[in-house]
C-alpha cells in the first residue's frame, strides 16, 4: 500500500510539473480576451495564465473545461485544465458574456 501511495504522489507531482511547464497566457478585460484563441497540444496537461487589464472583475469559465476562476481588475490567475483531447472547446467571462468569448483548440 505504501509503495503505491508514493507512485501516486510521484505521479501527481509530475502531471503538475509539466502542466506548470506548459502555459498559455491570455489577457482578459470587460471587452474580451486576447487572443481569443488558445492552441494547445492535445494529450498535455497545460496552464492558462489570465492577466485581467481591466477595471472590473472577470470570470474565467469553461463549462467544457470544467473551470471557473474569478480575477480580480489588475490581478494575474492561473487556471490549471487537463490533458485534452483533439479538438475545440469553448470559453467566456461570464460576467461580460456577449462581448467576451474565445476557444481552446487541441491539436
């Protein structure tokens, strides 16, 4: 049992080293994110580091993704998301949602 809760641990330190190594970075304000296109690799746990620039908060979301994350006006966020399979998955801020989408794309 020990020796597989140590496998464990050393696995989960590895998926968050890489993902840590893997980042994607985005600015986000009440007008949208830029750029409003994320290509990844698919089959890699990676980072989405969103810089809000605006004046109010933003609300990072991704139904597809399986993430929220709130940032503060002026704060940096990092959002962990993983590995993914090929394809296109949709994002927003939910609180400026008619002008604020984008996408993930996994290739």
């Amino acid at each position: 049992m020990r020796k597989f809760a140590a496998a464990l641990a050393l696995a989960t330190i590895a998926l968050s080293a890489a993902a840590a190594d893997n980042v994607v970075k985005i600015t986000a304000n009440e007008n949208g994110f830029t750029p409003a296109q994320l290509n990844v690799t698919a089959g890699q746990a990676f980072v989405i580091e969103v810089q809000n620039t605006g004046k109010k908060a933003v609300e990072f979301e991704s139904k597809q993704l399986h993430v929220e994350k709130v940032i503060a006006a002026g704060k940096t966020a990092q959002v962990k998301v993983k590995a993914l399979k090929a394809g296109s998955y949709k994002f927003f801020d939910e609180f400026n949602e008619d002008k604020a989408k984008g996408e993930v794309v996994a290739k």
